[in-house]
C-alpha cells in the first residue's frame, strides 16, 4: 500500500484564509486581535521563531507586539513584564518563547500568563481543564474558550480535515513532552481514541507501534519509527522536525518504509510543521473572541 499524503501546508493555508476573514469581520466592528510574544535573550532559533510569528500574524491581519528583553533578565523583571501584558487591552493572547535563560523558571512565568490570554495553551489552568474534559466541545461552549497547545491541536485539524476518524480508534502517542506528547493523548482521549503513551522507558516499543491504527511520533529522533513499527492502513502523524548534517530536514519516522504500509502519513517538513503557527493565530483569534470581540 502506498500512503495518502496529509499536506500540512495547504491545510495550514486553508486555516489562514479562514482565519484572515474572522479578523476582517472583527476588524469591521472595531476589533484587532493582538498577540504579544516575549523574548528574553537572542538565542537565534528563537528570533527566527517569534519572526515567523510576527510575519504570520501580519499575513492575515493579527496586530502583533515584539517584547525583548536582555538575557540577564531577572524573574521579577520578566513577571512585571507580563503583569503588563495580562493588563494591556490591545493583547488579546500572550506567548513566551522558550527556552528562557537559565535563572528563570519558565514554569512560574508560564503560570503568571492570564490563563484568557494564554496563547499557547501551556498555563496548568488550561491544560488541567483539557485532561478534565470528557469531550473536546465541551471546552468551546458559552463563550469560554480553552487554548489549546498549538503542535498537538494542529494535528487533530489536519486528521479532521483530512476525514480520519478518531473515535474508538486505538492511538499511539511516541513522546510524553509537555509541548506535544502529553497534550496529544489528552486531546485524542477527548476526541474518544483509546490511547497509549510511551517512551523511552516503554517495553515492547515495536508492537505497541505495530498495534496503532493512528501513530503520533514525537520523539525528535530523525527516522526513529521504521517501517517494522507501522500497521498496514493506519495514519502515521510525524511531528518530529530533526535537522541532518547535510542541512535538510528529516521527520521521526522513516517516510520511505512508513509510507509503503500507511494509508495516510504526513511529510517533513509540510505536514505538522506549517500547522503549529496557524493553530496560534487560531487560539488568538479565539481569545479575542471569547473577550468580547465577537
Ligand atoms: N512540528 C512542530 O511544530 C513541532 C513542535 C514541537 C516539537 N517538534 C519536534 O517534535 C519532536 C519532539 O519534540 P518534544 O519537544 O516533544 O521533545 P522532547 O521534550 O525531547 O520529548 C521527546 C520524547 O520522546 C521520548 N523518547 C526519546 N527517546 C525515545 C525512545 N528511544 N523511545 C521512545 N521514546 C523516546 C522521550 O521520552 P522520556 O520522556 O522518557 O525522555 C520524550 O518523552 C522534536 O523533533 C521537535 O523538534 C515539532
């Protein structure tokens, strides 16, 4: 069998022209959604990162606002920061890049983000009402939005928009990060997968693998998931972005032997990578909403 290829970037594509419309209807009726990033230092992947956030935000109308702040930073200073930003108007969703330098602990500043403005859905308040949920629409109900994390919410839009069903389907999760793995199996148990987590401690990794009618692999080991590891006909989500010597990028999963058994499987990059900004400016856009901006 040769795999259906899930295209990340035109999904991701289709989301900004959606999104590009919302912002337009609040921007008529006096709305701007504003998303504020924070960044404490110059680490270059994290500029390039909040560039590339600020440049999406600009593509579809999102009024965005670049706070930096020197390395040296103490804590108390970067928790005024925010304190600023959960008081500020215009900013409907805050993002802390991370990593944060050493002397700050990047739990206590995630926890110090109002929890209505937390753009990357990583505030314990939030995360705690997603593994409570019995079911994902539970969390989109009067007017009360939960930001999702971005990474594991742009992989269930991109297997519902390619209409691959969830419910009762055995998942599972490679990876137990707090960014994507965890979030992951949390919002696949309320979308009604039964799910499995594991990692680098898991036993009997292969057939765990093997039994999976819908496999996340995030693990951040290039071509870790071999063909061995994939069920005849499931969907292989590959999340990993793992740079190789030569420059290129490979994936988590070995595509050429995965994709020979898949019946859907996503390419790197072009498939979850192009998702995660997308899912930001929709968890902005569902901020601004939910504060009043409807
Ligand atoms: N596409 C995107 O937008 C996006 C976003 C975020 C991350 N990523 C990529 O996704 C990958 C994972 O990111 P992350 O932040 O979740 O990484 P992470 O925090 O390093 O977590 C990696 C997970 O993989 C598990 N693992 C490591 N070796 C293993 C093994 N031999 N067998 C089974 N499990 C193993 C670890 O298990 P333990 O917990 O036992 O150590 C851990 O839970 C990376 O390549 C990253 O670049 C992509």
């Amino acid at each position: 069998m040769t795999a259906e290829l899930i295209d990340g970037k035109a999904i991701a594509n289709q989301i900004k022209q959606e999104l590009k419309i919302e912002v337009e209807k609040l921007k008529s009726s006096g709305i701007v959604p504003g998303l504020a990033t924070l960044l404490v230092g110059e680490d270059p992947a994290s500029q390039i990162y909040v560039r590339n956030k600020h440049k999406a935000c600009q593509e579809i109308g999102i009024a965005s606002f670049n706070h930096l702040m020197p390395k040296e930073s103490s804590q108390k200073e970067v928790l005024e920061k925010m304190n600023q930003l959960n008081l500020d108007p215009k900013v409907h969703a805050i993002l802390v890049q991370l990593p944060l330098p050493a002397q700050i602990n990047p739990h206590d500043i995630l926890y110090a983000i109002k929890p209505s403005k937390d753009a990357d859905g990583f505030h314990p308040v939030n995360l705690g009402r997603l593994f409570a949920a019995k079911d994902l629409t539970e969390l989109r109900s009067n007017q009360q939005v939960i930001p999702l994390p971005c990474t594991p919410y742009g992989v269930l839009e991109l297997l519902d928009r390619s209409k691959i069903s969830i419910q009762g389907k055995n998942a599972v999760v490679v990876g137990r990060s707090m960014i994507v793995g965890k979030p992951m199996a949390a919002l696949l148990l309320a979308r009604h997968a039964t799910v499995t987590v594991t990692h680098s401690q898991t036993k009997n990794l292969i057939e765990c693998c093997r039994s999976a009618e819908l496999l996340v692999a995030a693990i951040g080991k290039a071509k870790f998931i071999q063909g061995n590891m994939v069920k005849e006909g499931a969907a292989v989500i590959d999340v990993g972005i793992n740079r190789n010597a030569n420059g290129s990028l490979s994936g988590d999963v070995d595509f050429e032997a995965a994709k020979e058994k898949a019946g859907w499987i996503t390419p790197v990059p072009g498939g979850v990578g192009p998702m995660t900004i997308v899912m930001l400016l929709k968890n902005t856009v569902e901020l601004c909403k939910a504060a009043g901006g409807t």
